[in-house]
C-alpha cells in the first residue's frame, strides 16, 4: 500500500506529511475516511516511536562503548603501572647484588694482600736465619683458561 521508509528523521517527517496528504485529499466525512485516519495516525505513531527507540537504542550502544573504552584505558593503565613498578624492584635489586659482589671481591681481594703482607713480614724477620734455594713459596700460579684451543707440535728429526 504505502512505501515505509527505515532510513532517519526525515523519511519519518517524509512519510507522515505523505501519509496525511493522501488522507486529506480524499475528503472527509465519511466513517470509512476516519477509520483511514485513525490507520495512517496509528501507522505514523509506529513509525515515530521506531525511531526513537532505535535513537535510544544507538545512543545507549554508544555510550556504553565509551565507557568500555575509557574502563580499558584505565587497566591498560594499571597495567603500565604494575609493569613499571615490578621494573623498578628488579632494577634496585639488581643494582644491590652488583654493589654485594663487587664488596665482596673487593673484601676478598684486601683479606689476600693482608695475607701476602703479613707473609712477607715474617719472611723479612726470619731471613737472616733461614736461607731459602728459591723463591717457590711465594710464588703464586695463577691457571688461565683460554677460549680457543692450544694445540702443541712438535717436529722431531730422526
């Protein structure tokens, strides 16, 4: 009978003025004519509270997706922070081995020459009593291991 277009507010504003022109053109005064009346003015009302729920329901969609975006913005921002704080610790605690390490090589390293001092103090008081052949006591080897390989040959004559 009718075209019922679904597309915005001005088809709706479209058909409602196409609606009551048709109607009115045909006259009035006949208990047909109200009957068409009262079909077209229901038909409009349909039409018009269609589309304001659909603007309902497209403004509650859009709504609740800026609130979905902003809720992840905030965990992507939590997040961040966790990461930067747990980021942090390990850094500190990093740091602090590295600073225990070299306190301890270092310990190591004063604890050894007071060793080799405290030696030679008692070498130094006993050498006009005791003569050594060599000096194999204080003599320290020291094994370094190399990365490549060493390869010995040697090239006998007969």
């Amino acid at each position: 009978m009718f075209h019922v277009p679904t597309k915005g507010r001005r088809d709706v504003n479209g058909l409602c003025g196409h609606l009551w022109a048709v109607l009115g053109a045909r006259g009035s005064g006949d208990d047909g004519m109200s009957i068409k009346r009262t079909q077209a003015a229901s038909k409009i009302q349909a039409l018009w509270r269609g589309f304001l729920v659909r603007q309902t329901l497209l403004t509650a969609a859009l709504n609740a997706w800026v609130i979905q975006c902003w809720w992840r913005n905030i965990l992507h921002r939590q997040l961040l922070k966790r990461r930067l704080a747990l980021l942090r610790i390990y850094v500190i605690e990093e740091e602090a081995a590295v600073r225990l390490q070299a306190w301890v090589r270092m310990w190591q390293c004063r604890r050894y020459f007071g060793q080799m001092c405290n030696a030679l103090c008692v070498v130094q008081s006993l050498e006009s009593r005791i003569t050594f052949r060599n000096d194999d006591i204080f003599q320290v080897r020291y094994g370094v291991v190399s990365k490549q390989p060493e390869f010995h040959i040697e090239i006998l004559s007969l």
